[in-house]
C-alpha cells in the first residue's frame, strides 16, 4: 500500500534542498520499489505571503493526513519585522503541537571523510556518532503565560515560563531510554537542576524512568557542563536527553563537531512514529537561491523517514551509503570544503547522491 509524504519546501534555501531530496525520494519510487505519493503544501514565510497565515488550515490537514512529513525551513529577514504571533516560525512550531510531535532525534554523526571539516582537532572527533533526544512540545517555548508587558513605571518587561508535566518528562525519557538499549547503553540527561526547580522535577523523574531499564548507564550533566563536555571530549557521549530550549542550543553545538550545520538531520516523531523530517539548521536566507547551499542534512532525513516512518531500513541504509560515497569521491559544498578545494553547487551534491544510489548493492 502507498505512504503518503507531504512536502513543505518553506523558505530561504528550503525548497533548493528539499529539490534535491525529492529527487531521491523519486528516484527511489522509480528504481527501487519504494511505494510513496508525493504533495506539496505552504508553510512559513510563503504561507504569510500567500494566505496571511504560517501555517494555513489546508496545510495543517494535509500534515494530519500524511504518513510522513518532508519539511526545508522556514523563516528569513523579510518577515522578522511582523509581530511574533505570526511569524514564519509559529508554522513550525504550530506543527509540531498540532501533530504531537514530541520526541525530536538529533543525531550528530561525523562521516571520517569530514573530519578535518570539524573546527576541533580530528583525534578529538574522529569516530563521533551522538544521539541527542530533545522535548519538543513543552517547556519554555510553548509554556504559559508569555508575552511583553508594562509595568506600573512605564518600563516594558518580557517573560516567558518555563513548565514541564511529570508525562511530559516520562514520555520523552522512554523514547531516550529506548535509544540507547539500540546503542551503546549510556543515557545522559541534561539539566540545570540546581537552579531551575523545573528540571529539578526533570532529574528526578528521569531517575525514576532509568529504574526500569537497569542496561542502560545513566548520568546527570547540568547544560552549562554539557556544553562545555561537548566541546572537551565528545566521544564519552552516547545518548543525550534534555529539554526543549537546551536540546535546540546543544544539538546546533553537536552540529559543528560533525564539520557543518548542513550536515545533520532530524526527525520530530508523534507516539506512532509519525514524523516530521527536517534538517536542523535555518533557512540561510543570505545564500537562499544562489545554488549553494548543502542539500546532504535534508537528504539524510529523507533516510531518516524512511527508517522510522515508512519502516524502510533497507533504503534508509542505502541512501545513507550514498551520502557517503559522495563524500569519498571528494564532492564538498562550501560549508564543508577545505582550503584549496572547489565546492559544487546544492544540485550537483543532489545529482550525485541519487547516482550513487544506482551504485549500491
């Protein structure tokens, strides 16, 4: 039976990188037997400029109705000046509360082609391979109340809350227990738990959840230390789980161990496994249109929808064998070239991954 997949380029450099993934998703339905129907919808800053709106009532259907979700980014300098309410960002988050997608999975992987692409010294990163499990749903991008007000001396002050639930907290330490019972059987959960009695809740119900899966070693990190273990030794890491706001600023760090930003997926998944798959890093609006920008994370996450929503390892497997083999053969994008190589466009880096794939036993 066909899956279906809907496409939401978005803006900035989304749909060029998301060009490049449908022609793997396509070539894959063509040549290989993957058994998909491809839409496409509106969201962000082209939804605001067609209908007003970031996330359009048809889109937000269509995204209900889907198997699996295919999103670029969204956002850019041409809408930061509207009011925060509606914003290119408000889709994406609108998204992931309408859809309960509540486990995000960040995985910072370097490929040993690129470990002199990392801004750390190679025996440093050499051989990273991260998971980073982020709460997606709550805490204090979604908490309530929030907004700017006036106090009584004229001043304006800004406020935001920070709220997690004892499920909240359950749900997403499961889902990290889980995916490290896969792994290496190690689970650090970040926090700030000496200062913050929200994540001190955190500890204390992670602590509980790691009860019933005594295989797995768990360890508590503050995100302060956290980052600073990050840069320090990656490699002692195998597993992280940590809230929204410090899995969002942990993950981009991770990303930079791994050569670029360009270079990582995600998969934002609901209890059923339906997703959203999207690479992490922005919309890049100063490169949008120009044919450079690095199409290998938005790739990587069409695997990873393969593997997690569509229950295709096998293809999942192949295309990240692809990407590989693309690197071997020395093709770099800007962001992950060295000093003395010429970088290729975002369509060529497309073009080669999907004739790897021909390639690939």
């Amino acid at each position: 039976m066909s899956k279906s997949i809907l496409i939401l380029p978005g803006d900035g450099i989304g749909p060029e990188i998301v060009k490049e993934a449908v022609k793997v998703l396509e070539h894959l339905r063509e040549h290989h037997g993957l058994a998909v129907e491809l839409s496409e919808a509106l969201v962000g800053g082209a939804a605001i400029d067609a209908t007003g709106r970031p996330l359009p009532e048809d889109t937000l259907a269509q995204a209900k109705a889907a198997d699996a979700i295919l999103l670029g980014a969204v956002g850019g300098y041409k809408w930061e000046s509207l009011d925060i309410a509606i914003r290119p960002e408000k889709g994406l988050l609108g998204l992931r509360a309408e859809l309960g997608l509540f486990a995000n999975l960040r995985p910072a992987l370097l490929f040993e082609e690129l470990a002199n692409a990392s801004t750390l010294k190679p025996e440093v990163v050499a051989g990273l391979d991260i998971l980073i499990v982020r709460e997606l749903t709550g805490g204090i991008y979604f908490g309530q109340p929030r907004g700017v007000r006036t106090l009584e001396n004229n001043e304006r002050q800004g406020y935001n809350t920070l709220v997690y639930s004892e499920s909240e907290i359950r749900r997403i330490a499961h889902v990290a227990f889980q995916a490290a019972q896969k792994r290496n059987k190690r689970l650090c959960s970040v926090d700030k738990a000496n200062v913050l009695e929200c994540t001190e809740l955190w500890r204390e119900v992670v602590t509980q959840v790691g009860t019933e899966y005594p295989d797995v070693e768990l360890s508590h990190l503050y995100v302060d230390n956290a980052a600073m273990q990050l840069v320090r030794a990656p490699k002692q890491f195998d597993v992280m789980v940590t809230t929204n706001m410090f899995g969002d600023i942990l993950s981009d760090l991770a990303s930079m161990l791994s050569g670029s930003i360009g270079m990582l997926p995600s998969a934002s998944l609901d209890v059923n496994n339906k997703g959203m798959y999207e690479p992490i890093h922005g919309s890049a609006p100063d490169i949008a249109g120009q044919n450079k920008a690095n199409p290998l994370a938005t790739i990587l996450s069409v695997a990873m929808l393969l593997r997690y929503s569509l229950g295709e390892a096998a293809l999942a497997d192949k295309v990240e064998a692809a990407v590989k083999q693309v690197l071997q053969q020395g093709l770099r994008t800007a962001d992950i070239c060295a000093e003395g190589e010429t970088p290729v466009s975002t369509v060529v880096m497309g073009d080669a991954v999907v004739k790897a794939l021909d390639a690939i036993a």
